[in-house]
C-alpha cells in the first residue's frame, strides 16, 4: 500500500465501521477455531488495530509489515511490528505460532504463494490461518492500484491457492455481502464522473438513516457467519489449517 495512507488507515482503523466489522469477523471465527490463546501473528499488520484487540483478549501478539511506517502508526497502540517482506522470509521460526492472520494482505503480494508458503511454515501444526482478499477480479479499480493491489480473487483463485500449499480448508465464504451491489453502482457512477481517484479509504459523513442500517446489517452477517457461509460478497474469508 501506499506509504502516505498509513496515517489515515490508522484512523480509519478506529473509526470506520467497515475495519471494526472486518475485525469482528477475524474475531469471531478465531474464537470458534481456537477459543484458547497462544501466539498469534498478523502478516500485512498495517496500523496494528486488531493486534492490539486480540493482545488485550490475552493473546502473544506479534506483527509483520513490508512497510516503515506501519512500524511507526503501531507504536501508537504499544506494539513493535517488525518490518519484513512476507514473500522472502518472515523473521520467526518455524511452528511458532497457533494462529495466524492476512487479512487483506495477500493481493498486495506479487507472490502470494510464496507468501503462504511462508504463512504456513510459522504455523505450529494444527494451527489456524485465517486469509482474507478482496472479490471479484472484474470489480478490479484504479484505487486498487493505487493500494498496491496486484488482484482480486475468485472463490475458486483463492481456494486453488490455498489447496496448493498443503493447507486443510475448513471454510470458505464470502463477507460483506450487503456491499456487492452498491459497491457494483457506486464503482459504476464514480466512472461515470470521472471520480475514480477518490480515496476508498476517506470516511464520509454517513447520513443518520445510513449509520444504523450499517450497524444491524453488520450484526445480522455476524449471526449468519456463525450458522452458514455466504454465496456472495465484497470479500471472501478462508480459513484453514496445517496438518
């Protein structure tokens, strides 16, 4: 991602709705998988939000970024996030760590397999990583340029990835599913209007109907994450396991 983001992702960590329901669901499905805590790392840690959650939740917390100032948005939040380049060597060692978390990491990676490869060898045996990728390579946009997104992933893009590394699939669904079709529009308009270079990042002012309706549709997906997976969405979740 682009250096000069990182201060406003650090804000929009806190703030946005859409980075507490992103973590709410990382959250929940970890507490599913593996209610006790160990060590957990966060490849791809950015402002180091979830980190600092799961740290309070009691959980060894520790954090790679490719990029400087995500070492330095983190302090603000007590942590030290080593700078590494997943897709060469993450600097621990092998079968360290019970969970493991990329979330929205892998389509910043020329080499997502390679960074994978190195996700699972961190990974203790039985261990859980949890991945997840923005959807639908045709909703591919110039903002994911300029977030140093080299793709967007199929169901079955990110299922063969995962699959051929050895990894153990336990599932796989798409979240944010409310967001398909207003994101398939608002894309469409913001072409229309030549707006294309407008920051997804930038928090806009949520007219007061709007604010609610997110925070039930949010809930609502929580509660159907828990009983299902779903057909569709914004983004798509894997979860699995080292053997």
């Amino acid at each position: 991602m682009r250096s000069d983001l990182y201060a406003e992702l650090y804000e929009a960590e806190e703030n946005h709705w859409w980075h507490r329901h992103k973590r709410a669901i990382a959250k929940q499905i970890l507490e599913e998988l593996k209610p006790s805590q160990g060590k957990v790392l966060d490849v791809g840690a950015g402002g180091g939000k979830l980190l600092s959650e799961l740290q309070k939740k009691g959980w060894q917390s520790s954090g790679v970024d490719l990029e400087p100032k995500a070492k330095l948005q983190s302090r603000k939040r007590n942590l030290n996030i080593q700078i590494a380049d997943a897709t060469k060597k993450i600097p621990f060692k092998t079968n360290y760590f019970d969970a493991v978390f990329a979330v929205d990491s892998l389509e910043h990676m020329e080499n997502d397999w390679k960074a994978l490869e190195e996700i699972k060898r961190v990974t203790k045996s039985g261990g859980v990583i949890y991945l997840s990728v923005p959807a639908y390579p045709a909703l591919f946009s110039y903002w994911d340029k300029m977030l140093g997104h080299y793709r967007r992933y199929s169901r079955e893009k990110l299922e063969l990835l995962v699959t051929s590394t050895g990894l153990k699939i336990e599932r796989l669904t798409f979240y944010l599913s409310f967001l398909l079709l207003p994101a398939m529009i608002v894309r469409q308009i913001k072409r229309l209007l030549n707006q294309n270079k407008v920051s997804d990042f930038q928090t806009m002012f949520l007219p007061w109907l709007v604010k609610p309706m997110l925070k039930l549709l949010t809930q609502a997906e929580l509660v159907l994450l828990k009983k299902v997976n779903l057909p569709f969405g914004l983004s798509l979740i894997c979860v699995c396991r080292k053997n």
